[in-house]
C-alpha cells in the first residue's frame, strides 16, 4: 500500500488526528516495525517526547509517523523520508497495522469433528473449529469465532462477535457479552477458592454462582476468572485483562479497566472503574478500590483505595511518598548505623 494511501485513510478516518504530511517518494509500504529495526519498505512511529527521537535521523523506514512537536519536525526535516505528524502517532499506528494486516475473515461452517449438544441454539455466521465441545443448552450468538479445542460446559451464553481462542474452557452458567476475546488457555467460571477449615480438615463450599463478562471484554492466555459460591462475578464492559492472571470469586470488576500480567484479585474485592492494575498487583480479600486508581508493579493493595489515588509499595501507599522513601532504602544501613551511635551517646 502507497504512504499516500495509507494517509487519505488516515485522513477519512480522522484517527489519530491528522495535521501534517510529507511524501517524499511516496515509498511502497508492507507493515510496521520499531524505529530502531524498521526498513525501506516499512513504517515508524515515535510518540510524543520519546527518548528515540536522537535516532530519528538513523532510521532506515519508508515513512515515520510523528507526534505534533516542532522539535521532531526539525529532525525529520532534514531528511528525505515521508512522514505525517498527528496528535496521537501511536492510534494512528494502530490503525496503520489494521489497513495492511486486516483481519482474517472465517466461514460459517463446523468442523466435522466437533461435538455439539443437539439444544445448542447457533446464530449466523459462527464458525467452530476442530475437535470444540459444546455442553447442553449453550446459547451462542451471531458471527462467533470459535477456534480449535475450545470447551463449553453446559448453559453457557455468548454474545455476538465473541472470538474464543483455542483450548480455552467456559464453565457452566456463564455469561459472555457481545465483542470478547478470550485467549488460549484461559478459563472462564472455574469454582472460586471456597473451602472451610474442620477438625477433619478442610470443607469444601460449594460454588453455585455464576460469571458474567460485558460487553468488549478481553481476556489473556492462561487467565482465570473464578465463580463465587453464591451470586456472580462480574467483569465489566470494556475492561481488558492480561495474561496469567488471577481474578477471585465474587470480584467485581468496573467498567474500562486494564490489568497488566500476574495480577491477583482476592475473592469479594470490589475494583472501580477505569482502574489500572500493573503487573504483579495483589488486592486482598474484600478490599475497596476507588475510579481511576493506578496502581504500579508489586502493589500490596490491603485497605480500601480512594478514587483517584496513584499508589505504589507494599503495602500500598501514595506513589509520592513512596518515590521519597524508596530514595532512602540505599541509606537504611548508614541511618541505622547514626542511630546506634546517637543511643551510645
């Protein structure tokens, strides 16, 4: 696809905010790669105040994509390269990717070796791979991918244009709205984590709830989200979820939230919405997270969280605060060291 294409599209769209460009030789492209790697018939992007931009005048692509900032335009101005400036480079990138690597298109078909209960209700357009096991009273909706080993238990329902990838398992009763993803691996409705400690030992409660995905939810290989004992565990709408992590029965789960690799959600925590979680995130049983909280890597999340706090540490505290006292860790021994000589004094 030609730069000059790739722009009007760009420019129909009005993604990313299109304000400038320059074709140069209106070079040929065939995808996208990093600054650093890309080549002549490849295409870039550098957001805004990127620590690359020094190799800006080094970069080998056919065509860079730029955020709107005179100090990129003067690099870039000096060589002959096609580029476009936008107020967000990276959306515009994004949707760069989709024009040349669209998606697959699947057929409405079943593969023979399939194994679906005759009460399953289809709707148009689904596609089911190999070897998929759909339970009694499955209910699935209008053009759904459903790739190869992928597990339905009973009275499970699925909205339109849900893509389950293969050998992910959805447990019964649960509930997945229009536009999910579900990746490898992962499962769906497993039984929460319910047992009650005995004499005799531990006594197993059993999970009776159900969970329930909104709308545009994805979830991430070898991801698991539990079901309670009683009631449900909700993700809402729009929230993506990374690989390997762990969301607890009862958990419920705001809308638009982002939660990074390794995440663990005790049971019966409540998070808001437009959460993020990074990676390695603990948040304990029953605890309150507020809208719009960030939390970084490693948090501890054992108390309630505010609305609106950033936090990091274990356990968590306001970033701020901990930026100031992990500047001092390096100098714990040197402070302890002072004290003991102020208490021999």
């Amino acid at each position: 696809m030609k730069f000059s294409q790739i722009v009007n599209k760009l420019k129909t769209n009005q993604i990313g905010g299109l304000k400038d460009y320059y074709l140069a030789n209106d070079p040929e492209i065939e995808c996208g790669a990093s600054l650093e790697l890309a080549n002549s018939r490849q295409v870039t992007f550098l957001e805004k105040d990127n620590h690359l931009k020094r190799k800006l005048s080094e970069s080998n692509a056919a065509a860079i994509l730029l955020p709107h900032q005179q100090e990129f335009l003067n690099i870039i101005g000096k060589e002959d390269i096609a580029w476009a400036v936008f107020d967000n480079p990276k959306l515009a990138f994004t949707e760069v990717l989709e024009f040349l690597s669209p998606a697959i298109i699947y057929p409405e078909e079943t593969h023979p070796s399939a194994v679906i209960d005759n009460d399953v209700i289809l709707g148009t357009g689904v596609f089911i791979g190999p070897n998929v096991y759909i339970g009694k009273r499955c209910h699935i909706g209008n053009n759904c991918i459903i790739h190869a080993g992928v597990v339905l238990y009973d009275h499970v329902n699925i909205g339109n244009y849900t893509e389950l990838h293969s050998n992910c398992v959805i447990h019964s009763g649960s509930r997945l709205g229009n536009n999910c993803i579900i990746n490898s691996n992962a499962v769906i409705g497993s039984e929460g984590f319910g047992f009650i400690p005995t004499n005799e030992g531990w006594k197993k409660m059993p999970q009776k709830g159900i969970t329930i995905l909104e709308d545009n939810v994805e979830i991430g290989s070898g991801s698991t989200v539990d079901r309670p004992a009683v009631g449900e565990t909700l993700i809402g709408a729009g929230t993506k979820i990374d690989n390997l992590v762990q969301i607890g029965h009862g958990v419920k789960i705001g809308k638009g939230c982002a939660m990074a690799s390794q995440v663990g959600i005790a049971g019966g925590a409540q998070i808001g919405n437009g959460v993020i979680l990074a990676g390695q995130v603990g948040v304990a049983n029953r605890v309150h997270v507020g809208d719009r909280v960030i939390a970084s890597s490693k948090c501890g999340i054992h108390a309630d969280i505010a609305p609106g706090e950033v936090i990091s540490g274990f356990p968590a505290i306001p970033n701020r605060l901990w930026l100031r006292c992990s500047a001092n860790f390096r100098r714990l021994p040197d402070i302890a060291k002072s004290l003991r000589k102020l208490n021999r004094e």
